[in-house]
C-alpha cells in the first residue's frame, strides 16, 4: 500500500462511448536512457499502461515488477477465455481473475502479497464500457472516474467537481487531462511523463483500444493548450537557416 | 432414428423434437423430452447414442448453470455454442467420445438476436438460420430452404416447421407420433404445442 501512494498516478474517466486512461511516468533521471524503450507500441508503452486484451486496457500503480506478472496473468486468463469461449472476456470477469490471485497471496503464510493498484478500462456486450479499480487485498470495485496513487486525494476531489453525468469521450480526454496537469508535481506536461489511453468503438462497433505514442500525447497536449508553449517554436528551423 | 428440427425468425428461435424412446424396433416411450433449457434464453436439442445424449446433455446443463452462478451473468448464445463444440471436440479425442448431435438456440440479450448453431458429433458446429438432425433432415431442409423467412412473425415461423413435420409423417417409413416444442425469444423459453 505504501508503494501505491508513491507511485505516479493513473486516472481514468467513464463516459457513455469510451473510457480514458492517463498516467503519470516517475522519471528516474536526466541519464536514463529512454531510447530503447517501445514507447506507445501495440501492447502499450511499457511502463503504466497496458493492453490486457483487444477488449481491456490497464493502468498500474504500485511496484513495476509485481505489476508486469499481473499483466502477463491477465493476458493469460484473457486468452483462456478466447480460448473456451470464443468471445473476449468480460471485463469485470477479468477483474475477478486477477483479485483472486491478488486475494490467494493475503491468505497463505510465506508469501508477500502483490503491491499493486490496477485500473481497467473495458468493453463488453453485457454492460458496454466499464471501469474498474483493485487494489492489492484482492477487493476490486466499478467507477465513473477514479485515480490510484500518488496524490490521489486531490485528483479525487477534482474528479468529483468536474465529472458530469451523459460525459462524452471527449470531455473526458479534456477532464483527464485538466486533473492530470493540476495534480502532477511539473508545470507543463510533456510525453516523457505521461501516458495516455483511449478505449472506444470502431466503425463496426468492436472495442478498439488506442494507447498514444510521445509525438501523439505531445499532440494532444498542445491541442489542449497544455503543452509547453515556446519549445514548439525554438524547434521550427527559420527561413533563413535553410542551407543547400 | 431421433429427428429434430430448428429455425429462426424475428426475434426467436423455434426448436422441435420427437418424443420417441426406442430401442431396437421396439418403442419404449413416446412423452421423452429430448430439449433441455440450458439458460433462461437457451435451448438444446439432443440426439444420437441412447444413454450418450441425456449424460452429455446434463454435463452440458450443469456446467452451464455453474458458470451462471460463478459469474455475474450467463453465456450468451455464440459463447455457450463454443464451449458445447469444445466440450464435444475433447470428448472426440478421448478414449470413448460421446455420439451426441445437437442444435444450440437462444436469444442474445445484450445484442436482441437470435442464434442458432448446428453441432454435430465430430464437432463441427455453424451458425445456421435453420437446422435439422436425423431422418427428418431429408426432407425438411429443402422445405426450410424454400419457405424460411427470418423476418417471420413466430406463427408463419411455426406454420413452416408444421409442414416439415408434415412432410416427414407422409414420406418417412417409420413416423414419431409427436414432438415437443420450444421456442425461445425476449421474455425465455416457453413450449407451444403443434
């Protein structure tokens, strides 16, 4: 638990066509180098936000490595599922799976249990687009906006303020965004501490999940007029630098 | 010697079966009720190996019920379907394989769709709008080809399968006196007489 609330904080938004996810990346320092990192790949950016299934993205809070063996006994159970029953997992069953594992670890001597929160974002048939947060007891509940980690109290009550029921996914977006920008310790965002996660419906109404790489958050930042402001400039050549 | 029919229509499946227990040339009983209600809005048909049907049926049944009461919702349709053919696709390749053939209808209540799914022993199984099993398939799938409508309302869907039934009664050698009915839509599983 003590992990959780040092961790970077994740935050994600309900709203009736889509779920938003955004966490906070803890940069290590100046020296770590980030250039072999998969940044926004297809099964996710590799350090918060994760793909679970087609159907399921997950944001995690807590320490990374437990995190990483949730993630891959999530994959798992959802592919068993596949598997069984050709269908994409429910999202609250996937839930259910991974707080049983946690849950196992609270009851047998021996073994530490895992210091993870999740949050998942999800789309099944049964109750459309969902949202779920377990912390690391095992007990596991559904939201219309929730964070977890460092923080979590402010972003909680900024949540509260500003989430308005019939919310549309883009106003979550911007609702996700403006929390993140006022709960984060830095003045302006950036994607080397942010990421970022959209999970709607594609044109034939199948769940499509969209985890943003850098330039894609940087984009979006900017279109919200959060991003950093004079970088953009210094960036673009002058015409008179042009050389043959 | 089992015939069983299946079709679809606006909003519903209709599945029939005959009510005959035979074993050799002699019939042993004629009120056997070979469609189990899987679900609320779920319905199988069995036939083939006596003794194989009604075990595998009740396997199917239970474990269906199971997943029910572990999980917060039941399968739909298409998701039952797979784990029947998955069920019967093991049992294949087992040391004694279970000779079942079956026809899986239900209503979606999260989509509003019917589904019907033909299966047979070897584990085949494909989402059909209409379907049959046993000797009746003979005769009735060129009715069904020629008269089924999906859009039909559940009396036209119920006057086609009367004329496979009827067909079946004048054209096969040894006729089941009767069948039993189900039809699943919106509101469950009810049985109607034919």
């Amino acid at each position: 638990m003590e992990a959780i609330s040092h961790a970077g904080i994740v935050i994600g938004v309900l709203s009736k066509d889509g779920v938003v996810l955004a966490a906070e990346k803890k940069v290590t320092g100046k020296l770590l180098d980030m250039s072999g990192a998969t940044g926004g790949s297809y099964g996710g950016s590799g350090e918060k936000i994760f793909l679970l299934n087609s159907n399921v993205i997950s944001g995690v809070a807590g320490i990374t490595a437990d995190a990483n063996s949730l993630v891959n006994y999530a994959r798992q159970a959802a592919q068993r599922h596949l598997f069984s029953y050709n269908e994409d997992i429910p999202v609250e069953l996937l839930a259910q799976r991974l707080c049983d594992l946690k849950q196992g670890y609270t009851q047998y001597g021996g073994l530490r249990p895992f210091g993870v929160s999740l949050l998942y974002a999800g789309y099944d048939p049964h109750y459309q687009f969902q949202l779920y947060h377990s912390d690391p007891s095992g007990n596991y509940s559904g939201w219309k906006a929730t964070c977890i980690g460092a923080n979590n109290g402010t972003a909680t009550s900024l949540l509260k303020q500003d989430y308005k029921e019939d919310i549309s996914v883009e106003d979550a977006i911007e609702l996700v965004l403006k929390v993140m920008s006022k709960t984060m310790d830095s003045t302006t965002l950036g994607s080397e501490k942010l990421e970022f996660a959209t999970l709607t419906l594609d044109a034939s109404k199948q769940p499509k999940a969209k985890i943003y790489n850098p330039a894609e958050i940087d984009a979006l930042l900017q279109k919200h007029g959060l991003g950093k402001k004079e970088e953009g400039d210094a960036a673009a050549p002058a015409p008179g630098d042009l050389t043959l | 010697m089992d015939i069983s029919f299946a079709l679809t229509g606006k909003g519903y499946v209709i599945v029939a079966a005959d009510t005959t227990a035979a074993r050799s040339i002699v019939k042993m009983k004629v009120d056997e009720d070979k469609i189990k209600v899987l679900s609320p809005h779920l319905l199988m048909a069995f036939s083939g190996e006596p003794g194989d049907t009604v075990q595998f049926a009740e396997y199917i049944e239970r474990n269906i019920r199971l997943y029910q009461i572990r999980n917060t919702y039941a399968l739909r349709p298409p998701s039952a379907a797979s784990w029947i053919r998955r069920a019967l696709a093991d049992s294949l390749r087992s040391r004694r394989p279970y000779s079942v053939n079956l026809l899986v209808g239900g209503y979606d209540t999260s989509t509003h769709t019917p589904h019907l799914y033909w299966v047979d022993y070897l584990g085949t199984m494909s989402e059909v709008p209409f379907a049959a099993h046993g000797y009746g398939a003979y005769f009735a799938l060129s009715l069904l080809d020629r008269y089924h409508d999906p859009e039909a309302s559940l009396e036209d869907g119920l006057a086609t399968l009367r004329r496979c039934l009827d067909e079946v009664a004048k054209r096969l050698v040894v006729t089941p006196e009767k069948y039993k009915v189900k039809v699943v839509d919106k509101d469950g599983v009810r049985e109607v007489e034919i």
